[in-house]
C-alpha cells in the first residue's frame, strides 16, 4: 500500500488501527474499575461528603507516597470514562485564590458505593473475578475441540455449577450470590413499572430464585401474595421462612411447584434452547391450574439491534458471550423468544423493556 499517494487509505488505516487498538486495550478500562473498587474510591469519597483532592484520597485511602503519580493516573481514565467528574476547590496550601482539582462522584460510581441498596461493587467483583477471565485464555483450543464443552469447561476441567457448588463454604459462591442479590435489588426501582404484572396474583413461585432477593420485593409489595422462593435444595434449605413467603428446593428441570404465576428472573438465559423450552414447559404445568389467567414472568435480555442504539446492543451481545462461554446459554433476540414461548405452548406474549437493559416477558398460556 502506497500510502503517499492515496491519502484515503492512508486515513482509512490509521482509523482501523485506532479502533482495533481501542478493543485490544479495553481490557484496562475494566480492571482500573475494579482497582477503584477494591481500593474503596467512591465510598472514600461519599463518606468525605464533598470532592477531593488527590492528596485527599492518598491519604484517605492510606497510599504510600510512591502510589499518588500511580493514583493520579488511574483517576484520569477513570473520570475520563465518566465514573468521576474533576472540578476545582480552593487550594490547601493557604494561598488566597488559588485552587486545585478535586474529584466527585457522578452516577456510575455511586453504584459502587457499599451499604446503599444500588450498589453493584459485587457485580464488579464477580465480572472480573479471575475464574472468568483466565479461561479466554483456552478460546482457541476451545474452538477446535469437537466436545460439546463452555469455554469454562474446556479451560479448566470442570463446569461452572460445579466450579461454585464444589464448596459451598467458598469465597467464590458467596461471591457470586452477593452478584445476584445486589443485582436484584436493583429490581426494587423498576417494580413500580410493572406492579401491575403481579396485581390480582394470589400465588407466585420465583424459579431459581436464589436466595430470595427479588421475592422479598415483591413480597415487601404485595404482602397477601403467597410467594415460593425455589432453588436447588443446597441454595435454599438454611433460609427462614415468615407468612406467606417459603423456601422449596427441587430441580426446574423435572418440576416446578403450582402458582397462579411463575418468576424467572435471569434463568433462561443461562441455557440452551433445548433445556430452556423444557423449562418452560414445567412452567407452564406448574399454571394450569389457574387456566388462561396464569401466567409466566420472564425477566431476561431482548436483543433487537434494530431499535436498541449501539451502545446498548454491545452490552447486550457482551452478556451474550458471556452466557455462552461460562453456561453455553444465550440472551435471545425478538424472534428467538417468539419462538421459544411458542415451542413450549403458550398462546401470546407481550415484552417491555425494564431495568435499562433488560426485559419484561409476560407470556401466557
């Protein structure tokens, strides 16, 4: 390629290599992130109640003197990514006018804040855990193996279920239900969206349920629904019960218990379409006893590239990946779900988008 004669490709290149040099590093944008969160940056700064300078965090977050260039660095890509914003505040040194830059809190890092009901530092956490990462090693030996093994299977002998259940003491499980939990409690703002879903219920079982975090919103919101939180027997089988919420172990596989409506809250997209439908279709038993006034309640991601703007689309197709890899699930596009709801033997379907990136699915029989 003549570069000196064609100034278009010349252009045409230097682009390409931006973008493809973007994408290879975006990996540092996510482990400053976690740096942030594990060192505490946003509560430091919350619990300070105003900006602050870097001396400020230094010696708030007990750095070594070495650590402020090292600090100071990562708070430029940090706040240059949005999760703070710079402003100025009258200078320490008691010099009359003179001011310095100080750092504040804007919305994405308030949700690493700990002890505030949005706080997503789990998430974080649990993302970019190193069992999840360390397997995009194997991708390649992955590919060419003709098993019908996840990435995580292939890069580490064993699955993810089995990787978290193998201990139930282990740090990684409990890290991964403070995920889950803290992504549930994000439901609590979105509930008011669709409190008509569960209006008129008298009994609801949340499949995979977890730990109960969603239920007890809900729970919290209609306190005469009988609610059933159900999971594997190891998941549930310590929790305490109070009126009209319980606990059931079992496997969705083989049955679900009967409820005018049934939850799944980030279930379906943990499996393929075959075991999903077979889901579905215990869901469907579990309401036929209600008849065409029970219903399913899906909330899960809807891919549509068509009306969804790129940004939103590339989260979605990441959370896509991410399914595939660590569960050989998938997050499904419109059609996907029509089909899916439709195998399993429903009649109709309605999807409204909720949470800011996910979906409600109502589907009924």
């Amino acid at each position: 390629m003549d570069f000196s004669t064609n100034g278009t490709e010349e252009s045409e290149l230097y682009h390409a290599q931006i973008h493809l040099y973007k994408h290879v590093y975006n990996f540092v944008s996510s482990m400053a992130l976690k740096s942030a969160m594990e060192l505490g940056i946003a509560d430091v700064i919350h619990n300070h109640g105003k900006p602050m300078t870097l001396a400020e965090l230094v010696s708030a977050l007990k750095l070594h003197p070495p650590k402020v260039n090292a600090l100071h660095r990562f708070l430029r890509l940090l706040t240059h990514n949005g999760f703070f914003v710079k402003t100025t505040v009258p200078s320490t040194n008691g010099k009359e006018g003179e001011r310095e830059t100080a750092y504040d809190l804007t919305p994405p890092s308030k949700l690493l804040i700990r002890g505030k009901s949005t706080c997503l530092a789990p998430i974080v956490r649990g993302a970019l855990h190193p069992s999840s990462l360390d397997m995009w090693g194997a991708s390649k030996k992955w590919f060419t193996e003709e098993k019908e093994l996840t990435l995580f299977e292939s890069a580490t002998g064993e699955s993810f279920w089995d990787f978290l259940n193998k201990d139930s003491e282990s740090d990684t499980l409990s890290m991964f239900q403070e995920a889950m939990a803290a992504d549930s409690r994000v439901f609590k703002l979105a509930l008011h969206e669709c409190k008509h879903v569960f209006e008129g219920l008298g009994s609801l079982v949340d499949v995979g349920g977890g730990t109960g975090g969603v239920t007890r919103l809900i729970h919290e919101a209609f306190p005469h629904l009988k609610c059933i939180v159900f999971d594997q027997p190891q998941v549930v089988g310590n929790l305490t019960e109070t009126d009209n919420l319980s606990f059931v172990g079992g496997d969705m596989f083989k049955s679900v218990p009967s409820a005018d409506a049934v939850l799944l809250k980030w279930v379906l997209h943990d499996w393929n379409d075959e075991l999903a439908l077979k889901i579905l279709k215990n869901c469907k038993e579990a309401i036929s006893g209600k008849g065409k006034e029970g219903k399913v309640i899906i909330i899960d991601i809807a891919i549509d590239e068509t009306s969804d703007d790129r940004e939103l689309t590339e989260l979605k197709l990441d959370y896509d990946l991410v399914m595939l890899t660590m569960f050989n699930g998938k997050e499904r596009e419109m059609k996907e779900w029509k089909k899916l709801i439709y195998d399993a033997g429903f009649s109709s379907y309605k999807i409204t988008p909720i949470c800011g990136f996910k979906s409600l699915i109502e589907v009924y029989p």
